[in-house]
C-alpha cells in the first residue's frame, strides 16, 4: 500500500484489479474491479458438498500466502464446508467441522507456479490414497494441461466412482 500511497498523494487515481488492498488500505484506492473472491470459495465448496456429501478428507491449493483474494476463496471454502461464520481471510482450517478435515500438508502453496502446484497435487493424490476432495482457488495445476492430465490420470477411476473430487476455480480454455 506504501506506494499506492504515494501515487494517491502525486494524484494518480489507484483502480485495484483482480485482488484487492487490505480492508485497512481501502482507503488508498477509488475502487476495485474483479470478482467476490469469498463467493468464489463458497461455490467451490458447495460443489464439494454436492458431490461428497458425507464431507471426507480434503486438500486446499492456494496461490500466495499473502494473496488477499486467494485468502478470501479459502475463508469461503472452508466458511461453508465447515458451517462457520465470521472468521477472518484465509478463515480456520477444517478439523471434523460438517465431516470434513483438511490434511496436515495443506493448503499447498504454488507461489502462482504452474510447475509447483502440479508437483504438490502430485505428490498429495500419492502420499493421501483416501483423499475425498483436493479444492484449488485457482487453475495453477491446469496451466500446463499435458502435466495436469499426466497426474490425475492414475486416479481417473477413482474420480469416476466418486470416491476423489478434484475442483478447480477459473475459466481457461484447457477447463
């Protein structure tokens, strides 16, 4: 915010894009445009409920751990699986809320690196063989569909019984 900041005070207007400023720097800019990320989070959950809905285990992909928007689709998600309200970006992590639990090694961390979140989905479907439902707040393992599809395909029966959900935000033409 320190140099949004200094752009307001040389009279540049400051439009966010995508993810937005801290509440506590809002102030900084004149407006925002992108999506409601908590929403996003929300959706992505109720599409786990729908499809497990005795909940089961689960793994959060993010971005950064900083992102602020990437914050908001993890409060959302587990908001809504977990029955919970009021918490704060990235919210609490599942623990048997609703049935579902979120594993020890995540959320994964991509750092937005396409190569990254596929090697921890990888690694995560192998080292989890019980996994219900791997939930990523954006398309980072699908940036590079041949890899993508090279580490799910293993588990391609699994996903059509049911048994795994894989849930991906974002609207890019390999989805």
């Amino acid at each position: 915010a320190k140099v949004l900041k200094a752009a307001v005070a040389a009279g540049i207007p400051v439009m966010t894009w995508d993810a937005d400023v801290l509440e506590e720097d809002k102030g900084v800019r004149a407006t925002y445009v992108g999506t409601k990320n908590y929403d996003i989070g929300v959706n992505l959950a109720k599409i786990a409920q729908a499809l497990q809905p005795d909940g089961g285990s689960v793994c959060l992909q993010t971005g950064g751990a900083a992102a602020a928007n990437h914050n908001e689709r993890l409060q959302g998600i587990r908001d809504t699986l977990g029955g919970m309200s009021d918490t704060t970006p990235p919210g609490n992590k599942l623990a048997g809320e609703n049935g579902w639990t979120e594993i020890g090694a995540c959320p994964l961390i991509t750092d937005d690196d396409g190569n990254k979140a596929v090697q921890g989905l990888t690694d995560i479907l192998a080292a989890q063989p019980d996994l219900t439902a791997f939930i990523s707040t954006g398309a980072f393992t699908q940036w590079y569909d041949n890899a993508y599809r090279q580490a799910v395909a293993p588990y391609k029966e699994k996903m059509d019984s049911g048994a795994l959900s894989i849930i991906v935000a974002d609207t890019l033409p390999m989805q």
